[in-house]
C-alpha cells in the first residue's frame, strides 16, 4: 500500500503474487532489472483467475518474454518492487492507475496491469493480433461470476456497518447517490428496483446516518439469480460494508431457493472470489 492524491493504493494479492514472479524470474535470467516482459511471463505463470483462463488459450511462446537488459539501460527504483526496474515498467504502473481511478477503484488488479502492458511497444511485439484480442477480452473487461449457494455457509459478520433493506424515505437520496458516484445507467436499474413492491435493494450508513453504500440483486434487466449492482462509496471501502452487503443479498437469494447466484459484470473479481466463493464464466471459444 502507497498513498496516491492524498489517498490510498492498493494491489490485488493476485498482482502482488505477479510482482513476486516477475522479480524471481527476472533473477533467474540474471537480468540487471525488471522489464514489463517479465510482468507479462509473469501473468502467464500465475494461472489463477482469469489470468489461468489466459494461460489456456494464448497460444504463446513464454521463453520469447525471459529478457536480459544490457547494465547501461536506464532503470529506478519503484515501492512496488525490491529490484531495479526499467523506466518502461514505471509507465506501465502510471498507466495502470489511471485505469483504476477511471473505474472509481481503490486497488489495482490483474485487468488494468494488463491493459498498460498492451499499452506498451515492448509487450506489443511478443504478442500476435489473436492474442492481444484474447487477453483484452478476458483479462481487461468485467466479467460474469457465479457462486453456489446450496450448500453455502454464510460468515458471521464482524462489527458490520448499519445495513438494512431500503425504505420509501430512502428513495431518492440512493438515486442522488449513484448517480453522482457511480453512474447513470446504474441509476436507471435502481430506479425501475424502486417500483417494486418489495425492492430487493439493500442500503449501507455510516455512524452519521450518511448513506456509504447500496446493493441490489434480481433488478437488472429482471434477471432473476444476478446480483447486482453494488457500490461502496470511496471513502468507506475496505471496512466490510461490501462485504456485507454482498451476503445480505445472498443470503436473502439463497432463502428465495436459488442454488446459484451470478454477479453481473464484477470488476473487482478478486473481492468475489474471496467474499464468496464466486468463480469467473468462461467466454465462448471464439473471440
């Protein structure tokens, strides 16, 4: 963790696991430093998540990305890693924040690591136009989830914030709220959620009664079994109201009688596959 703008950055355990392997290959080749080559052998080795789904179907030549840079190629010293690292790689990191701040995220993950190494001439030479189309559509877009509920054991949630299901009085402060932090389009689904009788729409408060976060499930589209959308406020997240909310909403699909539950367009894919178990659909064969 680093502060960034006043705030806090934050890396995925997955991008910390592909920081670790870069530098341990980079080592074994005797490379003077880091290279965004290493970072990418790295994303192929680490086969968790949509990087393993990478792994499978790009077919690439891994011995092709295991470089040895030359003394007098410049390179600095990053926080992000105990070894020297080329000035590309610096990029690469600056690239990769702006992608998380244009989401409204607070940590960096697989998918905008991977969407700056694309980014890059080095990286772009390796790879054949089939396989920057693979990794663009399935490691640097949001994607379907799901997670089983049948037999699912929901945690006992420590301290959570005061969470409860949405009343009448409040409608149109939820609306306000996620429209002026998260989108209008995710606004409209809340919206038409709303209408219903009994809205499937849980909402979050601080200690002041300020509203910090929403979650909602069967509204979108009218899909039944999808969760979503979720919103933390930036301010309040990585103190569980996400995490709370997530299984509030489970649980209530769960008692409902759906055995599964798909999480509609995750961005944050580490957090569900942590929170719940959830693991990533795969795409169809042909991108």
């Amino acid at each position: 963790m680093i502060e960034l703008n006043n705030g806090q950055l934050f890396l995925t355990d997955r991008v910390q696991r592909v920081f670790r392997i870069a530098e341990s290959e980079a080592l074994a080749a005797n490379s003077v430093m880091l290279t965004p080559s290493h970072i990418l052998l790295a994303c192929f080795l680490e086969k968790t998540g949509v990087l393993g789904e990478i792994s499978l179907r790009c077919n690439m030549n891994l011995d092709l990305l295991i470089t040895v840079i030359d003394p007098e190629h410049p390179f600095i010293y990053h926080d992000f890693f105990t070894i020297p690292i080329a000035t590309e790689v610096e990029s690469v990191i600056k690239k990769s924040i702006t992608y998380m701040k244009k989401y409204n995220q607070i940590y960096i993950n697989e998918g905008h690591i991977l969407k700056a190494l694309l980014a890059t001439n080095t990286i772009a030479s390796y790879l054949s136009e089939k396989d920057k189309k693979i990794i663009m559509a399935l490691g640097t877009t949001s994607r379907d989830m799901i997670t089983h509920l049948g037999h699912y054991i929901f945690p006992e949630i420590k301290h959570p914030p005061f969470i409860r299901k949405v009343k009448k009085e409040d409608y149109e402060n939820l609306i306000q709220f996620v429209k002026m932090y998260f989108s209008e389009g995710w606004a409209q689904t809340i919206e038409k959620g709303l209408c219903e009788v009994n809205p499937k729409i849980y909402v979050a408060f601080e200690e002041d009664h300020t509203l910090a976060g929403f979650a909602a499930f069967d509204i979108y589209q009218n899909k039944k079994c999808y969760f979503g959308p979720m919103g933390v406020h930036t301010s309040q997240r990585t103190k569980g109201i996400g995490y709370s909310l997530l299984h509030h909403c489970l649980k209530d699909m769960k008692e409902i009688g759906y055995e599964y539950a798909i999480i509609g367009g995750a961005g944050p894919m580490e957090f569900y596959e942590k929170a719940c178990n959830a693991v990533v659909i795969p795409m169809p064969v042909e991108i």
